[in-house]
C-alpha cells in the first residue's frame, strides 16, 4: 500500500486559521480536548484566588467561560478575527506582531500560543504574558510538529526569559504538570507546563 502525500495531518481538518496570515489562529474548532483541563484550572482558582485573568490566544473562549463560572474576571485576546462572533466573554482582537496587549490582572494564561510566535517579536510576548504576577503557560519543544511553529524552545528558554523580568518558576510545576497529566492524558500542561511567579 502506498502512502498518500495528499493527505493532510488529521488536524489540518479541524484547525481555524487566516488564509492570509498563517501565524493567526491555529486553533481546534469546538475546543481542543488537550488544552481544557478543568480539575487542573479548579486548582489555580484555589490556591492564588485570582480576582482577574487573561487568555493569551484565547480561541473560542473555552477557558473564560469556566473562568468566569468560577467567579473570575476573565478577558481574552486572539489574532483570528472570526472568532469576536463565538467568544460570548469581553474579548480582543490583537496582533502579536504589532505591539503588546496591556491588561493588568491576577493571573495570565497562555496554552498553546508562544511557539508561533516569532522569536523577533518575543518582547511584545512577554509584556502581555507578564500582566500579572501569575503565569500559566505551555509552549512546544524544538522538532514538535504542529501548524506555524515557529519558535521552539526548551524549557530554560522560557525560565531565562522570565527571570529577566523578575519571575521565577514556581517550585510546585512538576506537581500541577503531573495534576494536569492524570486529568487529560496528553494534555498541554502535563507535557510542557511552566507556572511563573513574580514575588
């Protein structure tokens, strides 16, 4: 049997994307089952008790919504136009590549978004991401397919990055990836979690 190159990777069939800027969107329509772990996020709400949040990339808005169940102010952001007719939770359209989003709150997070972002634009990504004094992201690993990666990074790249803005990774990471993990197997945070606190 030959193998067809025609075929797209499965995800393909499933990812929202801008024709004419790839770098926009790249989400699963109707959520991605990896990105939601709602036990995990339960846990964030818990122990920093935040009063405010915001969604990097925040897609459909599958994270606001429980967010904003839980009590949260929860804001989003995301380059793909298309979605300010699904997101039903006080939402921005913004490009990246322009400038930095300033939304000051309790906790930012961030799944799935940093990886296509180009690294000459990494400054107006840390300056969104670093709102708050709590950030919970995931970001993909050198070789890690996926559409637009642009900007795969080891682990330490990222801690570095944030220690020059005065966060450090919170000691309990390994302990939230694996909460994550047993709740979605495979799950973005169970693989490549990172959760940083500015003192």
């Amino acid at each position: 049997m030959t193998e067809n190159t025609d075929m797209k990777p499965y995800w393909k069939a499933f990812t929202v994307v801008d024709s004419d800027r790839p770098d926009l969107g790249g989400n699963c329509r109707h959520g991605d089952t990896k990105s939601i772990t709602p036990k995990f996020w339960n846990y964030l709400v818990d122990r920093f008790a935040p009063r405010s949040m915001l969604d990097v990339g925040c897609g459909e808005g599958h994270a606001l919504s429980f967010f904003q169940r839980q009590g949260v102010i929860a804001h989003g952001i995301d380059g793909l136009r298309q979605h300010d007719r699904i997101v039903h939770h006080p939402f921005a359209v913004h490009d990246l590549t322009r400038s930095g989003y300033v939304y000051p709150c309790d906790l930012v997070l961030c799944v799935e978004v940093v990886e296509h972002i180009e690294e000459v634009y990494l400054d107006n990504l840390l300056s969104t991401l670093t709102n708050a004094p709590i950030i919970v992201m995931t970001h993909a690993v050198p070789g890690q397919q996926g559409h637009h990666h642009v900007n795969l990074q080891p682990r330490q790249y990222w801690i570095d990055a944030f220690a020059e803005r005065g966060y450090f990774l919170d000691p309990d990471t390994e302990w939230m990836k694996k909460m994550a993990a047993d709740e979605i197997p495979g799950s973005y945070f169970g693989e490549t979690g990172l959760v940083f606190i500015r003192p």
